[in-house]
C-alpha cells in the first residue's frame, strides 16, 4: 500500500524559503502513469494545489505561485520536494503532497498525513 | 475565496440522507472536468472518497454516491453515521486558471 510522508521544518522565517520532502514508500515514485504533487491549506481556508513533478523532473505549478516555487523529484530516494521561497505569513498552512494520476481530470489519492509549516519571526 | 462553492455545514439525523453540493461554473465543472470528493478527519490524510464524478474506490461504502449536472455537482450521503462526521470536500480542474481547483469544504455533522 502507497504511503506518503511530508517532512521539514515547522517553522520558517518570513523572506526565507520554505523546503519540504515527501518520502513515498510502498511503491516506485517512478511508476507510471503516476506524478507526484503538493497542496495547501491555510488554517481556516479551502485547499489550494502547488504543484506537480513527473518522475523526469518536469513541473507544473499553480500560476499564483509559480514565482517562488521549484519542485524537484529525488528517484534513488524515492521522495520529492517542495522549495517555496520569500515566504510571508500568509504561506503559513498545512501542506500535504499526494500522488495523481497523470490526466487533467485526475484525483490526489493517497494523500500524506500534512505538516503544519509556521511562518514566523 | 475558492473557484468552487460549497455550504459550510450540512446536517442530519443518523440513518437520514443528507446532500453536499459542490458549485462551479463554465472554465470547471461546466466544461466537463471530473468532479473528486475527499473525507477530510482533523489531523488525517484527505480520503479518497469519489472519483470521475460517480465512481467509488474499492472499500468505500455505497452509502456515498456522486452526481454532477451542468455546472454542479453534489455528494450524497444515505443512512447517516456518526462516524460519517468529517470534512467533505470537492476537486476539479479550471481551464481559466490552468490549475486544480478545491472547494472550501463542508462539515458534515450526525445530530
């Protein structure tokens, strides 16, 4: 059974950058026709798609924050990362990654457990 | 504010249906993008609970089932359980925006 588990620090400065990882376990990070992704969710407010890396390393990322994130994808260990840069408080939320079929009309499933990342001085 | 709309609170009796809608418009649900529905329990992963606008995962109860019409679409619940009691949310995609789309969620609660 695929399992996702985000890591990184809870929390972070404003103006620096936020780095997370997903480490997938139960399956290859490689298999197809499978991508990996990041959402968010500030406290109080609806969910909000960051991104999403191929095995390749190709990406794809919310227009809105398109600015200030990379995405990246470490095969050998199977996981992947999020770096959000120039944070400010309003990038404070719980951040999940999960696993998408490669489709416009695809569904996150599964999902990681969440990291609640603080931004604050 | 989300691209896709939702009631804060939906509630209901155990053993009663209750209906979640989930509202878009014409660059999401309108232009034909599936329509997915999670269950979302405090501090736990989002479930997987509907996908491709009415198709349920193996291990899901048939007491969920999905529709969409137009620029809508709605999640049912039948025969209420207080273990039933979660955060419900939907997901599409938005040609506009070129990006995947959630509702705000609705909190579902078994009186």
């Amino acid at each position: 059974q695929l399992q996702l588990q985000e890591s990184g620090p809870g929390l972070v400065k404003p103006s620096e950058t936020l780095s997370l990882t997903c480490l997938v376990s139960g399956g290859s990070i490689t298999s197809t026709p499978y991508y990996s992704n990041w959402v968010r969710q500030p406290p109080g407010k609806g969910l909000e798609w960051i991104g999403t890396v191929y095995s390749s390393g190709t990406s794809y990322c919310n227009p809105s924050l398109k600015s200030r994130v990379t995405l990246s994808v470490d095969t050998s260990n199977n996981q992947f990362s999020l770096n959000l840069r120039s944070v400010t408080a309003a990038d404070t939320a719980v951040y999940y990654c999960a696993r998408a079929i490669v489709a416009t009309n695809t569904w996150f499933d599964p999902w990681g457990q969440g990291i609640l990342v603080t931004v604050s001085s | 504010q989300s691209v896709l709309t939702q009631p804060p609170s939906v509630s209901g009796a155990p053993g009663q249906r209750v209906t979640i809608s989930c509202n878009g418009s014409t660059s999401n649900i309108g232009a034909g993008y599936d329509v997915h529905w999670y269950q979302h329990l405090p501090e736990t992963a989002p479930k997987l609970l509907i996908f491709g606008d009415n198709i349920r995962p193996s291990g899901v109860p048939d007491r969920f089932s999905g529709s969409k019409s137009g620029t809508s679409a709605s999640l049912a619940i039948t025969g209420l359980q207080a273990d039933d009691e979660a955060d419900y949310f939907c997901q599409s995609y938005d040609s506009s925006l070129n990006s995947f789309v959630f509702g705000p969620g609705t909190k579902v609660t078994a009186l």
